[in-house]
C-alpha cells in the first residue's frame, strides 16, 4: 500500500487530468479543503471539552452541545455515535460540534471523562 505522501505526490502529476478545486488546487476528486478545514479546527483547540445546554429556539428540554472535542472528523462522528446511545437519544455533529437533544450535561460529562477528556460545564 502506498504511503500518504506517495498518494499526495501522485496528485500532483494527475492535476492536468479532470478539475481542480480552486481552493486547496488539488483536483476535485481528491480534494482535501475538508482535511484543511478539520486541521485549522484543531488547532485552535485548547484541549478543554465544553459541555453547555442550549434552549434558545428550541422546544422542550434544548440539546447539549460539546464544543472543544480535539478529535477529526471520523473520530467525531464516531464518539457522537457513542454518546447518542450512552443517552438513548438522537443528536448530530455540526462543523466539530456534536449537539445531543435533551439535557444529559451530567452523563455525557460521565462518558467523555471516562474516554479521557477534560471537561467543563459551561454557561446555561
Ligand atoms: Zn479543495
């Protein structure tokens, strides 16, 4: 199997064939604005999980937001999974938030403490 980086160095040669994203230069196939994007995330991260309870247009009990999680995107969505089952409830990830409906502040703080993270309870 080639190495990331031969994969990488095979893009460039093949740009002439097909389009190429205008941001990342890269062609459309494998553009990697989406890898870049994740990256910047990351690194504006301080490591800390917030965790914070969100009402504010919402009916009923609102969602609970973890913001912070320093996890890419395929690790994201995995630990969303986790965590809608750990709360037996539905939930998605937007853009490196995972938002669980219903208030479970304290056992998602349980679940994410026990996978490692530092967590907080902010605001609401
Ligand atoms: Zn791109």
């Amino acid at each position: 199997m080639a190495s990331m980086k031969d994969q990488l160095r095979g893009l460039v040669y093949s740009t002439e064939h097909g389009r190429t994203c205008p941001q990342c230069e890269q062609p459309e196939d494998s553009c990697i604005c989406d890898q870049l994007q994740d990256q910047a995330r990351l690194e504006t991260l301080d490591g800390i999980v917030r965790i914070r309870r969100e009402t504010s247009g919402r009916k009923g009990k609102g969602v609970t937001t973890l913001s912070g999680i320093p996890l890419s995107e395929p690790e994201l969505k995995a630990l969303a999974k986790k965590l809608k089952k750990v709360c037996g409830t539905g939930g998605a990830l937007k853009e490196g938030v995972i938002e669980i409906q219903g208030d479970h502040r304290d056992k998602l703080k349980l679940a994410l403490e026990k996978e490692g993270f530092k967590v907080k309870l902010a605001g609401g």
